[in-house]
C-alpha cells in the first residue's frame, strides 16, 4: 500500500482481506457508487462552502476543492473506478480524487468535524418519497376521475363475503381515494423526518471548530439539521417511518386489487381491464388474464417484508453508528421504494382502463337481497313495530323466497306478509309498490342520502372534497420539490461566487 493511497487505514497494517473484499466490501462500495454518488458531490460542495464562509478554509483552498468536485461531478460515478481494497471506503475513492487534482493539503480539508456517515441516505430517500408521493396523487387523481364517471353504476357490496347492502362503483372507489389520503399524509410525514441533516454531528460528539450546521442544512435543502449528536449518528427511524407508510398503502392496494381481480372473473362479470395490460396463455386462447392485480398483490408482500426487513435490522442494535443503521437498513428500504413505485404506475394506468359492466352489476344488487335492511327500515317507520321485530319479518321471508326460489326482484306483500303473521301474528298495511320501492337498488342508494353514503349527490359532494384534498397535497409535494430545487440553485451560487 502507497502512502498516498493509506487514506483510511492508519490504525491497520494491511488492506481488507480477500473473503472480506468480495463480500462485504466491494458490493457495499458499488451499491453505494450506483446511489451516492452525485449526493456525495453535493454534500463535499455545501461543506466546503461552509467551511469557506466559515472561515475555517481559506477561499482559494476552497475554489480548488470545488473546481476539483465539479470536474468529478462531470466524469460521472465512473470516475471512481473498480473498488481499490487500500482504499477502503467508498468515501475514501472519493477523497482519492480529490487529492489526485488537488493534492492533499487541500482535499483534507473536506473532512474537517465529519465522521464517514453522511446524510446520504437520507438525500435519496427525500427524493424517492416525492417520487412515490407524486405516483399517488396520480393514482387517486384517476381514482377520482372514474369514480365521477360511476357515480350512478350501482353495485352489490359484501361483508363477510355474503351479499350485504347496495352501493356504487363511485362509492366503493371513494373508499379507496380516502385510504391513499390517509398514505399521503403518512408519506409526508415521513418525509419531514428523513429531511433533517445530519452533517456536523463529528463521530457523535459535533466538532471543537466553529462549523455552521444550519448553513448547510440550507445549502443541501433539508428542513433543518437534526440537533443530538449521538442522535445523528445513531437514529433509523428515518429508515423505518417510509418503510411503513408504504407497507401500509401497499396493503390496502393488495385489498384493492383483490376485489378487482375477483371482480374480473367470467363468473362476476363486473370489470375488465384494457387489453393493453392483460395477458394470455400459450395454450387456453380464450384467457384474458389480468396480471397486474397479481403483480401489485406479490409486491405488496415484498413491501410488507422489506419493512420487516428494516425493522429487525435495527432491533436489539446499540444506540450508535453502527453499520445496521448506516448500510444494512437501507436495502430494504431502497428496494421497497422501487417497488412500490413501479406498483403505482402500473396500477394507475390498470385502473384507468377499466370498463364496468353495469348491468350485471344492477342485476345482481337488484336479485340478491342486498336492499333488505331498507325494507326493514321501512316497515319500522311504517308501523308501530320496533326495527328489530321488523328486522326479524325481513329474515323470514328471506328464508321463504330462496326455499322457493325466488329472487328478490320476485318478492310481493302477500309474501312479507306470510312472515309478518308468522312472526307477529298480524298482517301489516303495506302493498307491493312499498314492498318493490323497498328492494329496487336505486332507490336503495338514494335513500341512503347521508354524510359519507352512496346517494349521487353526497358522492359528488365527496368526489369535489377529494379533488380539494388532492391538489392540496400536489401543492404541497411540489413545494417540497421546489424547495430542493432551488437549495441546489443557492448552493450553486455559493460554488460559483467562491470558484470566481
């Protein structure tokens, strides 16, 4: 080992080992390579602006390390080259760079009151959450934008998997919009938590120079830096808050497509999705088969397990900078954010194709009894009977009609009233036309006229609150994406005004 490569090693006589290389040290030197890289630039840059404005680093030291980084910056992560054992560290090829066009005393500097773990991590993960926030406000806006173009496909829904009560397409879809709300709000939430900086924090214990943290901060366009030292170095939560929120979504959008897919089948007859994103089989040639439910289902158990993954890396680990926090931890992560991503591109373009079958639709909710709990309500009001005596007559002529075989669409008064006897003793004051009025589904879904019901007005109202929701949160995203924008804009004045 040269004495000009001993970057990093000081304490050790030799370079890694051979075994140590090629499992731990080479990939982790790529990984970080392929994802770091132009962070890593930046950082160096806003610290040695700091250091500069400072006055810690003598202005011409500091145009020299920068004109240095942006001739690295212009190369590309190749510059860095195939991993070098008697450099160590990815930072350590880096720095190596740095002293190749600058010398050493100079390209020292830049580790001044900085320990090797950097706000890197968390410069990627910003960027990937509002990459993943503006993938959902996409898909709720397609969500909404459907919903309005069902607002009157009346539909059966289910508890228990049993036919329940009636509702619509809209209705159902609202559900939906509401659970990726509720996301968005914990994606944001995650993001102020990663968007803290880190830098200036030492080993642990800061640094004895007079370093401007919050210049730096600014520079890198987080909100603030983050205040313990011990803190700094040792926290995952910034790994495990992302890693939740989208577990979380992707669970619900698992639900999703699981009702859509069995919705898809020949027997439901419900939904069918653009051929675009369909597939078939080498050997049936009627299949149409809806692969992306499936796909979005399978990553979202790879999200499930990734924040698995993040959390039992950091369980039972020293409150330090350890490698679980620095490294280990944010594969998973790193991997759950692509996932997901690729997950809501493909499911919103999925979703957007969709055509529903309306009349079978109506058909069903018409024939299956789901307008029953209307009728009830409806005898309730009628007569001086109590809901649950009225709930009880309902019962019984349900079970009359299907030992008949008789849909619902085929129920009369002279059948209610069978029951009514058996139950009460007496017939009620009641017609077909009430009976019928009772059971038809649309009239089911006006009648249910209530804050957060199916009625097409209360739906409309929904769909424009949502819409107000939903460009809030896309303001909110874009100002978060602005403000790294014109961070990386002040900063490169700050590099221009030093390297003039």
């Amino acid at each position: 080992m040269s004495s000009d490569e001993k970057i990093s090693r000081e304490r050790l006589e030799t370079a890694p080992g051979e075994v140590y290389t090629e499992t731990i040290q080479q990939p982790t030197y790529e990984f970080k390579r392929d994802h770091y890289f132009y962070p890593l630039i930046e950082t160096n840059k806003a610290w040695t602006v700091m250091l500069v404005e400072s006055g810690i680093v003598d202005e011409d030291d500091g145009a020299q390390l920068l004109n240095a980084l942006a001739d690295l910056e212009d190369e590309g992560p190749e510059v860095l080259g195939e991993y070098n054992p008697s450099l160590e560290y990815f930072y350590s090829h880096m720095e190596y760079q740095l002293n190749e066009r600058v010398g050493e005393d100079v390209a020292g500097n830049i580790n001044i009151g900085r320990t090797r773990p950097e706000p890197l991590a968390r410069m990627v993960e910003r960027e990937s959450l509002l990459d993943v926030l503006e993938c959902v406000v996409s898909l709720r806006s397609t969500l909404l934008d459907l919903a309005e173009r069902e607002i009157e496909t009346v539909m059966p829904q289910w508890t228990h998997y049993q036919h329940a009560q009636v509702s619509t397409v809209a209705h159902y879809l609202l559900g939906i919009v509401d659970s990726l709300e509720r996301d968005t709000r914990r994606l944001l939430g995650a993001y102020e938590t990663v968007n803290e900086c880190t830098l200036g924090c030492g080993a642990l214990s800061g640094a004895s120079y007079d370093l401007d943290r919050q210049l730096v901060a600014d520079l890198l366009g987080f909100d603030g830096y983050k205040e313990n030292t011990i803190d700094c170095v040792s926290g995952g939560d910034h790994h495990m808050e992302p890693a939740t929120a989208m577990a979380n979504m992707m669970v619900t959008l698992s639900r999703f497509c699981q009702d859509l897919y069995t919705w898809h089948t020949w027997e439901f007859d419900f939904v069918e999705i653009g051929d675009e994103y369909s597939g078939s089989s080498s050997l049936m040639p009627q299949k149409k088969n809806p692969y992306p439910f499936e796909y979005v289902r399978g990553r979202a158990a790879y999200a499930v397990g990734h924040v698995s993954a993040v959390f039992e890396t950091l369980h039972n680990t020293n409150f330090q900078d350890i490698k679980d926090v620095e490294e280990n931890a944010v594969h998973p992560l790193f991997d759950a954010f692509e996932e997901v991503e690729r997950s809501l591109t493909l499911l919103d373009g999925t979703v957007g194709s969709a055509t529903f079958n309306a009349e079978e639709m109506e058909r069903l909710a018409a024939e299956g009894f789901a307008s029953c709990s209307e009728l009830a309500a409806k005898i309730d009001r009628r007569t001086d009977l109590t809901y649950r005596t009225a709930h009880r007559i309902v019962g019984d002529l349900v079970g009359r009609a299907l030992d008949r075989n008789l849909d619902a669409t085929e129920v009369d008064a002279d059948l209610v009233n069978e029951s009514a006897v058996e139950i009460t003793g007496d017939e009620l004051d009641i017609d077909d036309e009430f009976v019928q009025s009772a059971l038809d589904p649309r009239e089911f879904v006006e009648a249910h006229d209530v804050p957060g019901g199916p009625a097409p007005r209360e739906v409309q109202r929904m769909i424009q609150d949502r819409r107000a929701n939903l460009d809030e949160d896309a303001v909110t995203i874009n100002g978060r994406r602005e403000a790294l924008e014109n961070a990386s804009d002040e900063l490169a004045d700050c590099v221009d005004t030093i390297r003039s």
